[in-house]
C-alpha cells in the first residue's frame, strides 16, 4: 500500500506582472498544471532546488583536488586535523 504524507499548504498573495500570470494562465487552461497555485508551487520549488545545487557547485569550486586526495589518502584514526573551509 502507497500512502502519500500531505504538507500542510499556507495561503499567500502574490503580486505578479500581468504578462507572466498570463503564461501561467495558458499553462494552466492546456492541462500542463491544475491550477495557479500548483503552476507557482512547482516552479518556486525548481528554482529553489536550482539555487541549493548551484550552491553546492560553489562550495565543491572551493575544494583543492590535491588536498582532499591526500585527507582521502589517510587512513582511519590518523590525528591530522581536518582542515576549515
């Protein structure tokens, strides 16, 4: 048996520029969403999940190859720091 966990939803008002809420409106009436909100919803959870991975690249940038094949390296129980990023 599949049984889906419902998050609970808040309502919000938005302020949106007319041309934009007229693509989600013709998304909307070809049956590529329910409905405005489920539009909005989907569209703000991709981005925020673009936003998060974008950040990890910028982290992993920081990373020196070299040093973190010589941590990899160690073996368990060494007592070398690891260092701060």
């Amino acid at each position: 048996m599949i049984c889906h966990t419902v998050m609970p939803k808040t309502k919000v008002a938005l302020t949106l520029d007319s041309t934009l809420l007229d693509r989600v409106d013709d998304l909307v009436a070809r049956a590529r969403f329910r409905n405005r909100s489920q539009a909005i919803e989907t569209a703000l959870a991709e981005k925020l999940a673009r936003l998060a991975r974008t950040r990890l690249a910028e982290e992993c940038a920081k990373l020196d190859p070299a040093e973190e094949r010589q941590l990899a390296d160690e073996p368990f129980g060494s007592e070398t720091a690891w260092p701060e990023y």
